[in-house]
C-alpha cells in the first residue's frame, strides 16, 4: 500500500492550494456545481440499481410462496 511522506503531502497541499488560489469564486462555485451534479449522479445510479435488485429479490420470493394453481 502507498503511504507519501511528509514531503509528498507538503506538495499535493500545495499543488492544490495553488490551483485553488487560481480560481475566482465563480469558477469555484462552477466546478463545486459540476462535482455535486456528478456525485449525485453516481449516487442515484447505485440506489437505483441497488432498489431494483430488492424489488427483484421480493417479487421472486412472492412467486415462490405462491401456491401452484391447477
């Protein structure tokens, strides 16, 4: 596993700071919109998936226990 030392971290802190410094607010508040939008993206398409699995799952479980008709 990867594991920076104190220089390494000095530098990516830094590197970022720098950036960071570059941005107006306005293009801060684009890109924080831009990584939310994404993040939210993301999160919906896994509970999506992850609600359609469960209702998979129920609606087997549901023809399992039902009783055969003739």
């Amino acid at each position: 596993m990867f594991k920076p030392n104190h220089s390494e971290i000095t530098s990516i802190v830094a590197a970022m700071s720098s950036i960071g410094a570059s941005l107006t607010l306005e293009q801060a508040g684009v890109a924080i919109g831009i990584i939310t939008a994404l993040v939210t993206c993301v999160v919906n398409a896994l509970y999506t998936i992850r609600k359609d699995l469960r209702e998979q799952r129920l609606a087997d479980s549901q023809l399992r226990a039902r009783p055969k008709q003739e």
